[in-house]
C-alpha cells in the first residue's frame, strides 16, 4: 500500500449516521479516500459506475434492494472491486449468501475500529496472514448452531483430506500449521487449498471459514 495511491472507498449504508461515522473512521486514514456513498443497493450500483471504487463497504440490510443482491450484480459487473459487507446482524446465513455471491469479507459494525482498519488493510493487500488472523476472530462471534442455511457447495464435493484441511482454515491455521498437524509438506497443502476453493466455487480463506462454519467443518476444541 502507498500513501500516493490510496484506495478508493465507497460507502454504502441505508442510515445516514452510519455512513457518517464510517467516513469519519477512514477519511484521518492516508490508505482510503472516500469517493461516494450510497443509501441503496440501486444506487451503490450507479456510483460503481460512476466513481470506479477499489472497495465497497456494504450494508446487508436496505431497501428497496438489498446489500446481497446488489453485491451480486456489482460483482456481475465489475469484477475488480471488492465488497465488504457491513453487519450487526449473527445471521451466518447472510454472510456466507454474500460470500457466495463474491464478496471479499465482512466486517461487524460494532467491532473496535482499530480492527476494522487492520482488516480493511489486510483484505486489500492480500496479506493472508493477517487476514486469516481476523477471520478466526469473526469465526469466534460466529459459533452458534447455524441449522439449514442457503443451498451451494456442500462437504461432500470434497475428498475426506480437503474435509480435513478445510476445518483446520476455519481454526485459523495457515498452510504451514496445517502441514506440521498433518504430517504433509506445505507444497501438498498449497495444492489442496487450490483443489478445495476452485470444487466450491471461493476464492479466498474467508470465504472457505463461511462455508465451513456453515457445515459444521470447524476443530474449535479439537486441536
């Protein structure tokens, strides 16, 4: 990241204050600018257009359109940028939808800022350790039973060992920790991971967390 290239952030949130406090968090923040808001879906798809944000922070929440369905058109048709879905909502059923749908990750909006920039940092950097650091947090709100959730990928277009490997991601273990548990070099884990995200349709280690505190695939407890 450079200080001479910040990343274009837009804001979208139905509740005004919301959107307000939002940008008084990253607008101090050399790394973001601040180059739109939205109070909709159909409009957060507009200013896609019309500003060309890096990222989107998206609330789920909204009408007439939703932050999900918009999530899925914007990544329909802007491919590049990311989506950050906003939430103070535990319904796990939403956040993986929004996952499956394309979006990079999400961000609870009572979480400590210091932690939301930390995230935001690490999601558009593509520092996956620091990444996966943060999804165990977010795993750790995300515990309770989650029953019958939205259709999608399902445990059983994995092989026993992708099973494996999948729920050791959901505890926060990066592809070294995984290897030392399973006696495998880091390379095979490497191509595992590969294998894994390409059969379920993610791409990335939070996305792989949701899908698999959606299915139960998690070892909290079990190391």
């Amino acid at each position: 990241m450079t200080s001479t290239q910040p990343f274009r952030v837009l804001i979208v949130d139905d509740h005004p204050l919301a959107r307000k406090a939002i940008r008084s968090m990253l607008e101090p923040v050399a790394d973001f600018e601040i180059v739109g808001e939205a109070s909709s879906g159909e409009a957060a798809i507009v200013q896609c257009g019309e500003v060309a944000p890096d990222v989107v922070l998206m609330d789920i929440h909204m009408s007439p359109m939703d932050g999900l369905e918009a999530t899925r058109r914007i990544k329909q048709a802007y491919g590049t940028i990311r989506i950050v879905m906003l939430t103070v909502s535990d319904d796990v059923a939403d956040l993986f939808t929004a996952l499956q749908f394309g979006a990079q990750g999400y961000l609870l909006k009572n979480m400590d800022p210091d932690e939301w920039l930390t995230y935001l940092r690490a999601l558009l950097d593509d520092n996956s350790d620091a990444a996966r650091g943060m999804a165990d947090k977010l795993f750790q709100r995300f515990r309770a039973p989650v029953g019958n959730l939205a259709e999608g990928p399902t445990p059983s277009m994995l092989t026993s060992r992708e099973q494996e490997i999948t729920a050791y991601v959901a505890q926060g273990d990066n592809n070294r920790q995984i290897a030392e548990k399973l006696l495998i070099s880091e390379h095979t884990v490497k191509n595992h991971m590969k294998n894994i995200l390409v059969k379920l349709g993610l791409e990335n280690r939070v996305q792989l967390t949701g899908f698999a505190i959606k299915h139960g695939l998690t070892r909290k407890g079990q190391n």
